[in-house]
C-alpha cells in the first residue's frame, strides 16, 4: 500500500520525441517555400527576374538560370529546379501559366517577359508538384505575383559595372497605373542595355 501510495505522489515525467536536433522553419508546411517580397527585391538591387530567382533559395545558380543573350544565343532567360531544367519546372503569374516560347526542340518560358517592377512577391516551391500542376512541376514550381491596384507613377533606374569593364547594364523601368470603378489599368516599361 505504501509503494502505491509513493508512485501517485510522484509527478509524471514528460518525454519529448523528435526526429532532428536540427531546427528547421518550413518543417510545418507540407513543402519548402521560398519567398522574396517587393521589399527584398528592391534592397538587392536586381536588373530582371532571373536576378532575383538567383538569390533564392531552391533555384539552380550553377546549371538552372540561363540568360542567354550572347554569343549567338536566343536570348531566353530560363529558370531550372533541382537540376532537372526548364522543361521541368513550371513557371507561374499571379497562378496562371507563363506561356512557354519555343526554343529549338523544346518550349520553355521565358524569364524576360516579366517586369521586375510588376512584381509583388515571388514564391519558390522547391518540391516536385507534379501531382498537382502536371508533367512541367516535377521540379518545382516558381510563382510570380504581381502587384494589384497599383495606383500613381514610379520610375526606377539602375546601373552597374563589372570591376574589370566590359559587363556594364543600365535600365530604366517606368509604372502606371490607374483605379476606376470597374478594375485596375497598369502598364510597365522596361529599357534595358548591357
């Protein structure tokens, strides 16, 4: 009766049971985002979107960025995740397709046609996502939301310079946009020169 009596006396003890001694921040989500705010981008001073896709975390900065402007090249700025290309990575506006370019023997999108000034956010799911988007998301999908409502006028420049010449970019990018009672009128141009 006594030893009873000690081991109800007695608190339980709390035993915690992890997989890791490493913390991880995305643990909680069903897959590993990558996301850059207006904010961000701005503070890295990025040309196009290709720059800011190579300061995330998931896009392939060795293989999977392509700007293919020179040497006879096409000029198609092609993103990459987890090394298996841009035919399978699948690359989203505001949730919706950016329609591929066709390029020799394959059609990937085109990194060029969106303005680095349009863009709100972008958001990086460095997990296959075939199951959900198809065939083209087996490596990743790369979302790009753009800004809504935009409202006024903005005009930004930027200027750089390779330490040794000869890897000079200017660019120049003007936005509009107007609010109406039925919707949003935004346009944006980008003049761009290396």
């Amino acid at each position: 009766a006594a030893l009873a009596q000690q081991q109800q006396a007695a608190p339980g003890e709390t035993v915690v049971v992890t997989g890791s001694r490493i913390p991880v921040r995305n643990a909680t989500r069903a897959s590993p985002i990558s996301t850059a705010s207006a904010a961000q981008i701005q503070l890295t001073s990025a040309f196009n979107a290709e720059d800011v896709l190579s300061k995330l975390v998931g896009p392939d900065t060795t293989g999977g960025i392509s700007n293919a402007s020179n040497n006879g090249a096409n000029g198609l700025s092609e993103v990459g995740l987890r090394n298996l290309g841009p035919t399978r990575t699948l690359v989203l506006i505001d949730g919706q397709r950016l329609v591929p370019i066709f390029s020799s023997s394959i059609s990937v999108p085109d990194l060029n046609s969106i303005p680095i000034s349009m863009i709100d956010r972008v958001e990086v799911l460095r997990d296959g996502a075939s199951s959900i988007y198809g065939a083209d998301a087996i490596g990743g999908v790369i979302n790009f939301i753009t800004k809504k409502d935009f409202e006024g006028m903005q005009f930004d420049a930027n200027f750089g310079a390779s330490e040794h010449g000869g890897g000079d970019l200017y660019s120049i990018t003007g936005t509009m946009g107007y609010n109406f009672d039925k919707g949003n009128i935004t346009i944006s141009l980008l003049n761009e020169h290396q």
